[in-house]
C-alpha cells in the first residue's frame, strides 16, 4: 500500500538526499508546510517549514522506520536550527495525518528521548499536517541536480 510522511528537518536538501535513499520511499517532493502564507515560495514562506513529502510503500517499510531514519540523520534537540540554518522554517517537525501517526510519533519521541542518542531532549514539534505546498522546481532533487551542494545533514547514529 502506498502511504505519505511530511518531516521536516532542517534544509530540505539534505533530508530529501537522505530519506530518498531509504528502502521502500517511491517518490520525494520537498515543499512547504506548516504555515499560513499561500503558495509559499522560498523567498515568502514565513511560517512555514521547509519539508520533504515521501511517498513509500507501507510492505517494504513502516512509519516508524522512516521515523526513526528521520531522528538519525538531523539534530532533533536544536530550536528552530540545524547546523549553520536558523530560523523556524528550519525546525524539527512530523506533520502527522490522522491520530495514529500522532500516536506513533509521540512514542518514536519518547524512545529517542530516553534512547541516550542525543544529550538534550528532542524538540520536535507534531504538527496536523494541513496543505502540503511543493517548492519551486530548482529545489527538487536539489543535490542530484548539484553534488557538491549544501547539506546540514548526516548519519549521526
């Protein structure tokens, strides 16, 4: 069965680079999330996150999988920052769907909390996922498109 996750990590470069690579993810779109602006754009996306929508197939990998990929490849402890990336477009935030992915993200946070992966405690935001909005052509594929490009991101554990 085909199913969605919006994360949003930091650069949405970076995650796109790493959760396209996961087993199971079909298809990734980064895009914007999690604000109020209509059609954001990258130069007016005020509260919105940058974010990556994944298409994967729920046979060859779970929700939980994905999330648990998610919780190793950015900083989940840093506010509204991943490495030199500050502001609240950059934060750290599951965009759930419906209850159960809520209820499955609490418990993926609360195993990281208490896993000793991270010395300060996880300040990922869940966040209803409401209108997914896709970014600008440019920004997809973004770092197949240019290898040498700016990523934030990398498997930590």
């Amino acid at each position: 069965m085909i199913k969605k996750i919006v994360l949003a990590g930091g650069c949405f470069w970076g995650m796109e680079d790493f959760m396209r690579q996961q087993k199971g993810v079909l298809r990734t779109t980064v895009g914007y999330t999690g604000g109020t602006v209509d059609n954001p754009t990258y130069k007016n996306h005020e509260g919105h996150a940058e974010a990556v929508e994944m298409e994967y197939d729920s046979e060859k990998t779970s929700y939980k999988n994905l999330l648990d990929f998610f919780f190793r490849v950015h900083n989940p402890t840093t506010l509204n920052q991943q490495g030199n990336d500050k502001g609240s477009s950059y934060r750290s935030a599951i965009f759930y769907g419906n209850s159960e992915e809520k209820s499955e993200a609490e418990y993926l946070i609360n195993i990281v909390n208490h896993s000793g992966r991270w010395s300060e405690p996880v300040v990922t935001t869940l966040e209803p996922l409401a209108k997914f909005w896709p970014a600008e052509d440019y920004h997809q594929d973004y770092l197949q498109k240019n290898p040498g490009g700016y990523t934030c991101h990398a498997i930590y554990f």
